[in-house]
C-alpha cells in the first residue's frame, strides 16, 4: 500500500483532479489531507474513480503534529535476502548463445505482497535475447553487463545502474561474467 501524506508544516495546499490522477500513475493508494488542504470536487470525484482514497486528518488524532510518524495498517512485513544465502538456478538453458550459461532466482515475489520483484542473475561470457513484459532495473554487483536494444548498447560494471523500459527487445551479454541485481515491475514478470 503506497500513501502520500499531506504534511502539517507546508502551507494549505490545493489538490486537483491532476494531482489525483498523478498519484494513481505513481500507484498510491492514499492521500492522507492536513485539516486546511483544499480538495477540490473534480479531484474527490477522480479519487473515487481511480481508487485513491481520501482521508483528512485532525492534528490532534493524527498525531503528527507532535512528529509521530503516522501508522499505516496491514502493511506487508519487511524482508532481507542475504545474497550468500541465495542459490540461482539455470535459466533457459540450451537458449542461449552457444557456451553462455543463465542462472537466476527471484527473492522478492507475488507472495511478498510486493508490486515489484527482484532477483539475482548471473552469466558468463556469452548473449542470451529476451523481450521485456515489465520495466527492469538491473544493478551490477561484478563484472560488466552490456544490454544492446537495437542499436543502442550500454555497458554496465560495478555499482551501476542500467534501466530497460517496457516492451523492449534486447540482448543480455558480457565478455567475460557477470552479477547483477534486477527489481522489476510487475512482481509477476514471469508470468507474461
């Protein structure tokens, strides 16, 4: 659940239907309103629409008048992956170029109640095609990872970030061997 709180030390603000309509691309669920925000009826009128819903908070029950932090209910618990403790798996095996080898294990998924996944993916020297479903972020933990979409290549070694949008086509690869970290959107990439 994403929520967007409305903060008591800003000045009265003013929320429109953009804004409305802003926040739901951004997937928050609810717009926590100080005592003096403006709503106007268009945006109350797309909150209900879109499914954002609208709370207004009272500096005294609220309690973040006095810097408490608000509480958001039923929140999924949080988690860590321990990369030492993580076993990748092959992946598309006999898929690949000749002599690449995939491995790969998803360590946050649809159970973690998460929007977003993650994993870990490795491959040695070699190409492996893939079409994207979802948008990928992947950070690179070693070696050198080099995504070719096209045209375009980039090229990615330790502690970069390389993002790959939506319903790209590309090429994983690396000259040598590669680690990398990859978050995607949605949790369910596989399940395209």
């Amino acid at each position: 659940m994403r929520v967007y709180l409305s903060t008591f030390l800003m000045p009265r603000q003013l929320f429109t239907a953009d804004d409305i309509r802003r926040l739901a691309r951004e997937r928050v669920e609810t717009l926590l309103i100080a005592p003096d925000d403006i709503v106007t009826h268009e945006a109350q009128d797309t909150a209900f629409a879109l499914g954002v819903k609208l709370i207004r908070e009272t500096e005294s029950a609220s309690g973040l008048a006095r810097g408490a932090p608000p509480v958001v209910p039923n929140l999924p618990p949080l988690k860590v992956v321990k990369m030492a403790n993580v076993q990748v798996e092959p992946f598309l095996e006999g898929k690949t170029t000749p002599g690449t080898n995939v491995w790969l294990k998803d360590v946050v998924v649809t159970q973690d109640r998460s929007p977003m996944g993650a994993g870990y993916m490795s491959l040695d020297k070699g190409e492996m095609q893939w079409t994207l479903t979802y948008d990928e972020i992947d950070i690179v933990l070693e070696g050198e990872l080099v995504i070719t979409r096209g045209k375009e290549q980039v090229r990615g070694k330790t502690g970069d970030v390389i993002y790959i949008p939506k319903g790209s086509s590309i090429t994983f690869g690396t000259p040598n061997w590669t680690r990398f970290v990859y978050v995607v959107f949605p949790v369910n990439w596989n399940e395209k």
